[in-house]
C-alpha cells in the first residue's frame, strides 16, 4: 500500500485474466483531473499477461494482492478491508472512468451531501438515473454497477460487504440493502457521463432465463414472498420474449 492517508475516493479494480484491458483501466485513472483517490486490484491469481502488466505499472497502484478467491464479490470484499477511502467506487478491469468522471462524482456528493450516488454511464447508449421506487417489481433498475456506482464506506461497514455466497447479482442484493436504509441518494444528470461500460461481464455469460433467476433468489433473499416472484418472473420473461419477437418483426420490415 502506497502511502496514501485518507483519500476522498477508494476505486477497486478486481481482475482475472484481463491482460486485454487493464492498462487502459489504469490509464483511465492516472488521467483523471482529480486525483484525490487511491486505486486498488484485487487479482484472482491471473495466468496470463495481468500480473505482470500491473507490476509494469505499479507506481500508479495504491494497492495489489493476487490470490486465488472464490468470486469477484469476495475479491471486492477484500478490496473493501483495505479500502481508506471516503467514498467507494467499482471500476471492473475492462471499463474506464472519463477524464472529469471522479471530479463530477465528488462534486455531487458533497453538493447535495450523498451517501449514495448512481452516475450517469455510456454502454452502448447513455443510461443514468435510478429507480429505487420500483425495485419490488422491476429488474434492471440502475445503469451500472461497475463504473456508476458509488457509495460511502461507512456505509458499507454499516449494512455489510457484497454476499460472496451468490454467484451472480450480489449488487443486486447490495442495492436492496441500501433501499430498506433511509440514505441520501442522488443521480447525475443525463449530461454527467462519468465512463464507460464495455461489454462481456458475468452478467453477460448468463441467458436472460438465468438472469431472471439469480434475480429472483436475490428477491427471495430479501423476504419477497416466494409466490409473487415465481409470478413476477414468469411474467418478465414472457415481456421479453414477446418484445424480442416484435424487435425482429419490426427489423424485417425496415430491411
């Protein structure tokens, strides 16, 4: 750990075997006009290039372990025990913050005085804004974990770590924790892009009826009655597959 007392951000990188992209998360980070943050990787014992590519930057890095752990959410976790940050933010290794990403942030949240704040990201189209409202009966209901989502460590220290007992969706579990507590929540505007999120994540490795699924065990987790969330899973996965047969059906006309 680089000597780094107290900053305002702590940014957590978990990686495996991302010798593809992780310059360019590190990069991201040294170009950022704030510099009042500290990067930690947790790796989880990469064979291939990504240790060494880290090594190769290792003036740039706060902090590096790499161990073998038993899912990102555990490597998470250990980049939460070391963390000295005021705030805390998740930056997977193949995403990047723009260059004012971390001043916007900062400026929010002491602006309107935020535990939580979900930023506006760039996927393959601008998502930002948050429904915390419709969590009980809705999915996807922020933009992105990874790259716009920040929350203070004090709270985390005060309704627990990521549940490294769940394969898939442990944000998910984490943002129905941080909805049953009265915490000052804000968004970005649609304008206050602070990064960007490139395809191929976990979430991704999954069919939409398995997504669906380890969301709903999330659901369950959280004391959802067990028949409204077979009921509500039944019925969003049926939106879906009519909606993607209306898709296709509106491309063929168009072609």
């Amino acid at each position: 750990m680089k000597n780094k007392i107290k900053p305002f951000f702590s940014i957590i990188t978990v990686t495996k075997n991302s010798e593809k992209y992780i310059e360019r998360n590190i990069k991201s980070l040294q170009n950022q006009s704030l510099k009042d943050f500290e990067h930690i990787i947790v790796d989880g014992n990469s064979i291939d290039r990504t240790i060494q590519i880290i090594k190769k930057n290792r003036n740039k890095v706060d902090y590096f372990i790499s161990e073998s752990d038993k899912n990102m959410w555990q490597g998470i976790n250990k980049g939460l025990k070391v963390a000295k940050g005021q705030v805390i933010g998740i930056l997977n290794s193949d995403d990047i913050f723009f260059k004012n990403g971390l001043k916007i942030v900062k400026k929010n949240f002491i602006n309107q005085n935020l535990d939580c704040l979900f930023a506006s990201v760039q996927k393959h189209k601008i998502h930002h804004g948050v429904r915390l409202d419709k969590i009980n009966y809705k999915f996807n209901i922020f933009p992105s974990h990874s790259v716009g989502f920040f929350l203070k460590k004090k709270i985390y220290d005060k309704i627990g770590f990521y549940d490294e007992n769940l394969k898939y969706c442990a944000d998910y579990d984490l943002i129905y924790k941080i909805s049953k507590h009265n915490l000052k929540i804000g968004t970005t505007s649609k304008n206050e892009v602070v990064g960007k999120f490139f395809p191929g994540g976990i979430s991704e490795n999954i069919n939409y009826i398995s997504y669906v699924y380890y969301q709903s065990k999330v659901r369950i987790k959280n004391n959802q009655n067990i028949f409204y969330v077979i009921f509500l899973s039944i019925l969003t996965i049926i939106y879906k597959y009519f909606l993607d047969i209306f898709k296709i059906k509106i491309n063929k006309i168009f072609k």
